[in-house]
C-alpha cells in the first residue's frame, strides 16, 4: 500500500509502505476512506514533536470500513463503517477506567502516527479496536464525521468542559484555526452571554463569525482593551488559548477576569511566561491537555443531527495519493484560505433523514 512517511525535518514523501497486519487479538484493519491533515502533523514534519521516529506514516485521524479484525474484537466486524479515533484506549488501566483514554498507560493514548504507523495510508492498524473505533450512521458524510476524530473532541474536552464554559460568560478564544473554530461552535452550546475570537488573519476572523463568535478582534491590535471594554473592565471569565505559542498563553491570561478559567488547547513547542507576579492574587485556574475522546459518542449523536456546523470547516478535498499537495494547501493557510482539507472519495450512500410527522 501507500502511506504519507516522516523522514525527519523537513522530510516526508508518500511512498510504498509495508501492508499492516493483525498483531494483537485486539486490533482491527481499517480501509481509509477519508483522512485529513492535523495542525499537530505540522509540528511533526517541523521537528517539534522529537518522539515520532523517521520512518512513521503519519495521521491520527480517519474513516473507513473494517477489513480484518483481532479474535478479541466483539464490537466491529469486517464490513463496519467506522470513525478512527485520535486516541486508542486500552480500557483496563486507572486512567482509562477515570475516563482519561489520552493518559493510558497500557499501550494507548495518542499513538496513531506518534508512537505506531497512522491513518495517512491506505490501511491502517487499529489497536484496541473495541473502544478506538466508533460504528457510524448512515446518515453521517464521511467529510463530517472525519471531523469528530480529534478537533472537535479536543476543542469541546480540552477548551470548552475544561474551560467550565457556563451561560453568560464571556468567552474568548484565541486562534480562529479548526480547533478554534470547534472551540466557538461547542462553547456555543452552553449558552455564554458572547464569545470572542483573536486571530491575525482577516479570512479567519471572518469565519469565526461564520462559526457563532459575536465579536472579534485582530492579535496585533490591543484585543485586551476590546474584552476589557465588553466587560466593564473585569475581563473574560473563559479564555482559550488554541494557537500554541507562546504570546497567545500569556495574552490569556492578561485578558481573563479574576475567578476566570484558562483553557489551553494549543500544542507548545517552547516555554512560555507565567506571571505569577500577576496571577497569584486572582484566583485563576489554568488547565492544559490532551483530548480524552471520551465525548465522542456524544459529538457524533450530535453531528448525525446536524447539530455541529462541520461541513463548512472543510474547505479543500483531494484523493489520497495527492497527500503532498494537501500538505501544501494546509500548511500555506494564509495564502490558501484552508480551514480542514479532506482526502479520499466517500464510497458509500449518505442515507436521508426524513422527519416524522
């Protein structure tokens, strides 16, 4: 088959790769279907994330039919349609057993692409398929439900339930990128008084008003005095922080009121300030994490509802042996206006929702 292959730094090609097989009873082999490129697949190629080995296909999230399965596998069989989840979870660890698949500690976690061979393939091994892989309704596009993998899960876990989002609060989230995105979709359904984006790009901020955000403010302009001035001076009671670097954390937490939350989702490849000098004294909670996945079953009731606005974050589709170009696509988002590029050609019948009267 073919796979899209980290080689280092700077190096990748989608090139001829070994088949994969069932090792464990509990594995299952997955058809890909549809596949997109993650903003954390950059930090990767950029040599950010140093644990992915030369030589690792790359990928974490995807859809696709069950081809083969382990003995152990009770819940798929082949010919399932499924959602490839970001996460694997063994299921028998503490932190599995709390919930916290992203923290498992018996060969799970975030390992697709990281750790083991991922979905920018043709095949893909699923391990732990029992509870990494979720069954999909018919009434769900492929471009959708691909979607509710990882952004979706990571914004609404990591950003919005860690954040305690509540009606009426004032949100703010900074990074109009997918995650960013979802983080304003998702915090929507908590009913706040108003929610905020912070981006530098004009196109971005112009889909986070697409996306639910009531205002928005560009980086480079003094956002703290527009939150300052929306809230008589107290300040956002969540902010999201969804870019990853280090002038986006600090800017958090200069813009969060006293009492307020601070959400990380971004993933940091360098050390940021914490003010501490400032912080001590305002009672500020800041949470960092990785998606647990554990609201996907939920995010997927939802979607097949049309109640996330998931379609419009796809903004370029190709076949799967155009990678490198999506690649391109992706990574230039300032010039090409991409949001979530989706791959591979959906081989099934979407199935009608009809209402009953």
């Amino acid at each position: 088959m073919k796979g899209y292959v980290f080689h280092g730094p700077g190096q990748s090609a989608w090139e001829e790769v070994p088949d994969p097989a069932v090792k464990e009873p509990d594995d299952a082999i997955v058809r890909v279907e549809a596949v997109t490129i993650c903003g954390t697949d950059l930090h990767i190629l950029k040599g950010d994330v140093p644990e992915v080995r030369p030589g690792t296909v790359l990928g974490h999230e995807a859809v696709g039919e069950i081809v083969e399965t382990g003995g152990d596998v009770r819940t798929v069989r082949p010919g399932d349609r499924v959602l490839v989840s970001c996460v694997s979870a063994c299921g028998r660890c503490g932190y599995c057993r709390e919930g916290m698949y992203g923290q498992c500690r018996g060969g799970g976690g975030w390992i697709l692409g990281h750790h083991i061979h991922g979905t920018q393939a043709e095949y893909v091994r699923v391990p732990y398929a029992d509870l990494s892989v979720y069954p999909l309704p018919g009434t769900l596009a492929d471009e959708d439900a691909v979607l509710l993998a990882d952004i979706f899960p990571t914004a609404y876990e990591v950003g919005v339930l860690n954040g305690r989002v509540r009606p009426g609060d004032t949100v703010v989230v900074v990074g109009a990128g997918p995650v960013g995105l979802a983080a304003i979709a998702t915090a929507r359904l908590f009913a706040p008084e108003r929610v905020v984006a912070v981006d530098l790009a004009a196109a971005r901020l112009q889909a986070a008003k697409e996306f639910g955000a009531e205002a928005v403010a560009d980086a480079g302009e003094a956002p703290e005095q527009l939150i300052a001035d929306l809230t008589g001076g107290l300040g956002a009671d969540v902010a999201i922080e969804a870019v990853g670097v280090p002038e986006t954390f600090e800017l958090c937490t200069r813009m969060v009121r006293p009492g307020g939350h601070i959400a990380n989702v971004g993933v940091h490849a360098a050390p940021a300030t914490l003010h501490l000098e400032d912080l001590w004294i305002r009672n500020v909670t800041i949470t960092t994490g990785l998606v647990d996945t554990h609201s996907t079953p939920t995010l997927l009731r939802m979607a097949a509802a049309g109640r996330l606005p998931t379609r419009r974050m796809v903004t370029h589709t190709f076949p799967l042996d155009r990678m490198q170009e999506a690649y391109d696509v992706f990574g230039n988002a300032a010039e090409t206006g991409a949001l979530k590029v989706v791959l591979g050609v959906p081989q099934h019948e979407v199935v009608p929702v009809h209402p009953t009267v």
